[in-house]
C-alpha cells in the first residue's frame, strides 16, 4: 500500500518500522475493565509514585510566564544542573526527556552502514533510535546475570564502530556495571554514551570523568527520581566539542518553560525528594522478598526502581493481562533473551501489598 500516493516517498528502511510499545494510559482501560481509573495501580513504567516535589506544583502554579519561548541556551537551568552534578555547566545539555539527547547523538554519529554496539537486554529506545538512522546494530549478550561482558564488546569493536550504548543501571534488568568495566570500554577510544536514567537510586556515576574521557557522554533524567516524566525533560554530561554541537543542533526551544522551572525547582529540593526515593529503594527490598515468596516468580536483584521477574509457571502476558483486568499495570517482555518476564515498577507500600495479594490469587491457578 505504501507505493500508491505520497507512500512511494517514504524512506524504505521506515516502511516496516515497528515504532516502540509505551506503557498504557490508566484512562484508555475506561470501560474496559471494572475498576474505576482512580483506583487503577500503575507499575509499568518506572514513575516515581509520590509525584513531584510540593515546591514544583507552588511554582508551576504561580508561574505567569507562559506565553514567552523558554531560554533556548538554557542558562539557568545548566547553572543549576552544574550546582547538582558538579559537572560545569559548559559540558551540559539539557532536553525534552533524556531520549532526545540519545536521538541527537545518534544523529551526530551515526551514517548508514555505521555500527552501534547495544548491550542486550538492555533499554529498548537505543534499538528504536539506531533503526530511525538506519545504522547498523552489533548485539553483545550480557551474561546469565545481566552484566556485560567487556570482553566479548571490545571484541566486537570493528572499524565501523561509531557508538557504543551502556545502561547503568540496565533497564529491563536492574543491574549496575563497575565502573572498572566502562573505564574498560572507554579505553577503546570510541565514543560511549552512559545511560544513567536511575542514578540517584545508586549513587554512582560517571559524571565528574566527563571532561576527562574525551569520549564519555553521560545522560539523566527527572523522570524517576523527581516526578516529571509528564513534563519530559533530561539532560546530559559531554566533552566540550560534542555539547557544543549539540546545543546547535537540537530544537531552540526543546525544554518548554514549564519543564526548566520544575527540574530547577527539582534540584532546589532535592533533599525531599531524596527522602522519597529512599522509601522507594527501602520497598523495592521488601518487594523482592515478597515476590520471591510466591514460588513462581524469580525476582533478580534490582538497583534500581523496578524488579525484573522470570515467570516460572505460566507466561508473563497471561499474567500481566489478569493484573490489568484486576486493575493492576505491570510490564512484560516477550522477546527470546527476557522470554516470559515481568518488570514490575516499585509502587507504594499499599499499591506494593495489593500487587502481591494479586499475584498471589493468581498463582492458586496456576
């Protein structure tokens, strides 16, 4: 059907992409299954359940600015940003969710033919942003334990090699990779870019040796730990050259006001929301116990603020259809290396208790 009309102009590497399978909005089950969408639980997504800080709400709803462009060159909020991380402001860029920043880069190293080496099972918008440039995929296999073997990925490096992709913690997984493992990778030379989404949960980053590896590039976001995956904003550490490109290159306007005023309000109150997540880390302990209590799921061990579960008995999408029709969203993956797997975002402890009673009425079934 696509050669008819304007069809025909489509690139043909895009005819058959598969685009990527967002979580679900509670309002689009209205009428579809009996719970009313307030009282619906939501842990497919990695949100933080406690919402945003108190100050940002103040602000977003005392702000009267709305009608003028944001600040394109960002000032303020990198300023801010380098007072958070510590990185100076000139090696930061900040955008509409830390996805842009991986689309930008691709972007500015990747031509068709070129190689991206993705550690998987790993986050999937590296894969989403490698297809839309049409570059060229070299998969690695992390190991039984979901950490990624160094070896076989510098092994895997070839003279076409443009980027290599890393997650810490790893998206669907939950695991961490030692920073002597991505010293490792940066001494190959070639550009590496650090997806460090769930930082605040561990503590450990790559950040302070941007301006040293002139090849680390280090991506964040305030979905997680703040509150504001509605808003879409993230940001990211690089070596002077490339967040100077990259500030020419990316939408003048990409960060919308609202979203520059809640992540500085963000990083101002940072000890309350640090509080949060340290309720959320202390409930996704318990909910790995609780979890491996059932006896058909296997919980692995999670840095960060979600738990991934091989099921057992049955399979993940019977599961997670019953939990949607009891009210309940989780994740689950269908794809040969996470075949029959759940991730499950940390929710709140009574959200967390009725996941559990859920699952647990589920599993009489079984």
């Amino acid at each position: 059907m696509f050669e008819e009309g304007i069809g025909k102009y489509i690139r043909p590497e895009l005819k058959s992409f598969g685009g990527y399978a967002a979580s679900k909005a509670p309002e689009t089950l209205k009428g579809k299954i009996s719970v009313p969408v307030d009282k619906i639980i939501k842990l497919d997504a990695n949100e933080n359940p406690y919402g945003c800080s108190p100050k940002v709400e103040k602000a977003l709803a005392e702000y009267k600015g709305i009608h003028i462009y944001p600040d394109s060159g960002q000032q303020e909020l990198r300023k801010h940003l380098q007072d958070y991380t510590g990185v100076p402001m000139e090696h930061i860029v900040a955008s509409a969710g830390s996805d842009q920043l991986i689309d930008l880069l691709m972007r500015l190293f990747i031509s068709k033919g070129d190689e991206v080496i993705n550690c998987i099972p790993t986050f999937a918008m590296f894969q989403f942003f490698i297809n839309l440039v049409d570059g060229t995929t070299v998969n690695v296999l992390r190991d039984e334990n979901f950490m990624v073997d160094v070896k076989a990925l510098k092994k895997a490096i070839t003279p076409k090699t443009k980027l290599i992709l890393l997650a810490t913690p790893n998206n669907p997984t939950g695991t961490i990779m030692p920073k002597k493992d991505i010293l490792a990778v940066l001494d190959s030379g070639i550009p590496t870019l650090v997806d460090e989404a769930y930082y605040e949960f561990t503590g450990e980053t790559m950040a302070q040796l941007v301006g040293k590896y002139k090849n680390l590039m280090v991506i964040r976001t305030f979905s997680k730990w703040a509150g504001l995956a509605g808003l879409r904003i993230g940001y990211g550490m690089f070596p002077l050259e490339i967040a100077n490109i990259l500030l020419k290159i990316k939408e003048p306007y990409c960060v919308n006001v609202a979203a520059q005023l809640a992540a500085i309000e963000s990083v101002k109150d940072k000890e309350y929301l640090m509080e949060k997540v340290k309720i959320i880390s202390a409930e996704r302990d318990n909910l790995y116990t609780l979890l491996q209590q059932t006896g058909w799921l296997k919980p692995y061990p999670s840095k960060a603020n979600f738990i991934l579960c091989a099921v057992l008995k049955g399979r993940a999408k019977d599961i997670q259809q019953k939990l949607e029709e009891m009210g309940i969203l989780v994740r689950y993956f269908y794809t040969p290396l996470l075949k029959d797997s759940l991730r499950i975002s940390v929710g709140k402890p009574e959200e967390n208790k009725a996941l559990i009673q859920a699952l647990n009425k589920i599993g009489e079934g079984l």
